[in-house]
C-alpha cells in the first residue's frame, strides 16, 4: 500500500533530499513509494522559474553519477584473486628462469602459445617456456575465439591487430573476477591496457634492458 504524503510536504522533502542529501530519483522514488514521473511532475509544479527546475535536474544527475562512480570503485576493490599475464615478446625475454621466480598463476592467450610453437623450431627460450607451459599447473592459456571485447574502443590507431588480443585477453581475465599484471614489452599493449581505464588491469611494461631475472 502507498503511504499518503501531503504534496507539498513531500515536494519540499524531495528537493532538500536531492540538494542537501544527494539523493538520487530513483532514491526519492523508493523512499516515498511514488513513481519518479510523478515526483518530478510534482516538484516541476513547485518552481516559478524553469531555470531553478533545470537546476536542480542538474544536480540529481550529478548525485546519480556520483553515486555510480562511488559504486564502480568500490566494484574496483573487491578483487577475487590477482593473476599475471605475459604476451609473446616479453616471455620471449624473461624466459623460463622468470616464470619459475613467480608466485602468482600466470596466464598467456592462446594465440601466444601458438606463436612460441613456431618459434620453438629456431629458438630453443621458446621451447623452454612451451615445455615449462605443459609442464604445469601454474601456467595457462586463454583462448577468446575471436571474441576480443575491450572495455573501451580505442581513440588511437593499432599498428598491430595482437595488441588488441593481448588486452582483450586482460579484459577476459577481468570479467572473471582477477586483477591482472599484464607484462609485455610492447608500449602500443600498454597504452591500450591503459586506455581500458581498470584499476584492475594492471600493465608492466619492460623492456629488454629491463627484465629482471
């Protein structure tokens, strides 16, 4: 059953809610058990100037996008699990003495597996780390099956299509819960890693010079 509120009284409640409270319509909505179509219609009714109106409209929408940001922050905090990804170039560097130093399960997409495969006829790192890759439980790869979805497009032209399924693959292991450390040796990868706006996605860039192991 609704409660009965005197309009006025409730027109005034609702606009002290939203200007000292930052409340939101949606919020005013729940708190009065009234629609949000006719809270505004009858606040819209309360003001003789429409600038005041559009004002306080203004002012719901900056606490709605307040309150969402406060809400993805908090969503950012509340990591499951923390997880390394590598991509080709810079295991090709690290090599297998790295990847044993580490405490953390490493992850690496599918389609660097399948590049090290064919690097493993000239070069005996990328034979190592494949044997190491087969070798254990630590290490595992991600396959996206073409599905390579960012949490945002980027604003910058790609020069190599693999930097998208490198974060790609970051945005996989993200959508699962895990905060990444995503490392490569790849600025372009690090600059869409970036661009994807993630506290949880985390890009370590080194270069060769760099790389500790």
């Amino acid at each position: 059953m609704k409660k009965m509120y005197d309009v006025t009284a409730m027109t005034a409640k609702a606009i002290r809610l939203i200007n000292q409270e930052n409340a939101t319509w949606k919020e005013l909505s729940e708190t009065f058990g009234l629609s949000k179509g006719y809270i505004q219609k009858c606040v819209h009714k309360s003001y003789s100037r429409e600038g005041d109106y559009q004002n306080l409209l203004e002012k719901a929408r900056q606490n709605k996008a307040s309150k969402q940001q406060a809400e993805a922050q908090k969503a950012e905090l509340e990591i499951i699990d923390e997880v390394i990804l590598v991509d080709t170039g810079f295991i090709m560097r690290a090599g297998v003495k790295w990847l044993m130093q580490q405490s953390l399960e490493i992850y690496i997409p599918a389609f660097c597996i399948r590049e090290l495969e064919y690097l493993s006829k000239t070069s005996p790192v990328a034979d190592q780390v494949l044997t190491f890759f087969w070798s254990t439980r630590r290490m595992s790869s991600i396959e996206l099956n073409g599905n390579e979805i960012l949490l945002k497009e980027p604003d910058f032209s790609l020069k190599k299509a693999r930097s998208r399924g490198v974060c790609a693959t970051a945005v996989k292991l993200y959508s699962l819960g895990k905060k990444v450390r995503l490392y490569t040796n790849s600025l372009e990868v690090e600059q869409l890693a970036l661009h994807q706006g993630s506290q949880r996605i985390d890009p370590i860039y080194q270069s060769s010079e760099k790389i500790a192991v």
